[in-house]
C-alpha cells in the first residue's frame, strides 16, 4: 500500500486528482469508480480545473465513465441528496462528463435486490473498472459496507449503521430523513477495481485511518480490504494521519 501523506486538506484533493487525470490521459475512455461524502470534494474540484476548456495540457473527460459506489433507497427520484443527484452535481457536470456514462445503482427499483445484481453485472459489461476512489466513514466503513460486512461481499442492499445515519444527517433537514437502507458495491466489487485511491482529511478520520492501514485484515474495519489489493494508494492529511 503506498500512503501519502499531505500538509493541507487542499493538498490531498490536489495529489489524489492527479493521480486521477493520469489514468484519463492514459485512456480516454477509462472506467473510474467515484465516491460521494465530503471527502472527495476537493479532488472532484481539482479535476474540474484540469477540465476546463482552455486550460494547458486539459483533461478530456468527455468519453470517460463513471459508475458510483452506492446509493440510498427510497429516496423520490430527483431528491438532491440522492447519490444520483450528488454525482450529476459535483462529478458529472463539472467534469463535462456524459450523463449517458454516467452510473449509479438504482435504489428507487421496484426490486432493489435485482437492480443491485445488475449494477454488478454493468460494472462488468464496461471491462470492470481501473481506479475506484473511496473516502471513508469514522466506523471505517466504505462505500456503505459497514463493519461486520463481508469481505468478498457483491453489491447488494444494506441497513445503514445509526452512526453512519448520524454522520448524514447534515444533509438532510431532519435525522429521520436519512433513509434506513441503501444499495453499496460490495467489498468483493470494490476490491475488483485495478486500483483502489482512498481519500481522507481530519482527524475525525484518524481512528479509521490506523485501523484500515496498521491494523489487522478484518470485516471490523471494512477499509482494511486496501491491505489486500496489490495496487491500493491511501493520501491523507496530517489530522487523518495523527492515529499512525
Ligand atoms: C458516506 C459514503 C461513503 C463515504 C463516507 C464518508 O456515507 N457512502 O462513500 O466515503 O460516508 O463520508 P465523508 O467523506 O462525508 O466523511
């Protein structure tokens, strides 16, 4: 695992976006898992400058796809905290991403269990993905595999931890708002990407961060699957890093 550690929270989304626009430059239209959270925000902002028209050595990501780690289910379709909806607003538009590219499970399907199947099934049909960014929750969890999840798991429906409930609530205008289950690519889906990237700032992070890096492999702390990817990059700042 390589670990890079950055002075500022800035300074993580600036290395991790340009670990990002060196896959796109490689391929044009790479398969790029993305990840929602607050984590991720400032690489996300960091690729759009390095896609804006008129910026020297641009990257194109108008053939790239993106499919996302998860999705809550329940939520009327167009809710603005959906994952859908968060990955058209920060990822897709900025980017000058193609909507048509642009993928995330469907938690509003009649059948929630079939549409996680066939999320699987897509990741697959686009030659699986090359590098999947993850942030991480403060119980460890990724995607929204939470602990005690299996570690070979697929994507399929899950019930959302009451702190990971907690930890949400901020988006929504009352705790009971956050929905109670969602659809998450599995620890086993996610392990499958041909490069795992994990992003994390502050020293909420901490904790999680020394379990996932320097603990053992365990479904505890599902992060910890970074330990057995072969090509897995952790860039964090020196708050997340403090539990070392
Ligand atoms: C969310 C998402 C995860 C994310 C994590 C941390 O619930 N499902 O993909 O990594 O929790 O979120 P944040 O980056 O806002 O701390």
């Amino acid at each position: 695992m390589e670990i890079i550690i950055t002075n500022t929270p800035e300074e993580v989304g600036r290395v991790a976006a340009d670990l990002i626009a060196g896959v796109v430059r490689s391929r044009a239209d790479a398969v790029l898992g993305v990840a929602t959270g607050s984590s991720p925000l400032a690489t996300y902002r960091r690729l759009a400058e390095l896609s804006a028209p008129g910026t020297a050595d641009r990257v194109d990501f108008s053939a790239v796809s993106v499919f996302a780690l998860d999705e809550y289910v329940g939520l009327p379709d167009g809710h603005p905290e959906s994952y859908a909806a968060v990955v058209q607003r920060e990822i897709v538009n900025p980017l000058g991403i193609d909507p048509a590219n642009a993928h995330v499970p469907d938690g509003s399907a009649a059948d929630v269990d079939a549409a996680a199947a066939e999320y699987d099934l897509a990741i697959a049909h686009a030659g699986g993905i090359e590098l999947q960014l993850l942030g991480i929750g403060r119980n460890g969890h990724v995607g929204f595999n939470e602990p005690s999840s299996s570690l070979t798991s697929r994507t399929r429906v899950k019930t959302l931890a009451p702190q990971t409930r907690a930890d949400n609530a901020r988006f929504f205008d009352s705790p009971d708002q956050v929905p109670v289950h969602c659809i998450t690519q599995g620890l086993g889906t996610i392990g499958d990407a041909r490069r795992l990237l994990l992003v994390a700032q502050g020293v909420d992070k901490a904790d999680a961060i020394a379990h996932v890096i320097e603990g053992p492999l365990s479904s505890r702390w599902p992060g910890s699957i970074l330990q057995l990817h072969p090509h897995a990059t952790v860039v964090i700042d020196e708050a997340a890093a403090s539990g070392l």
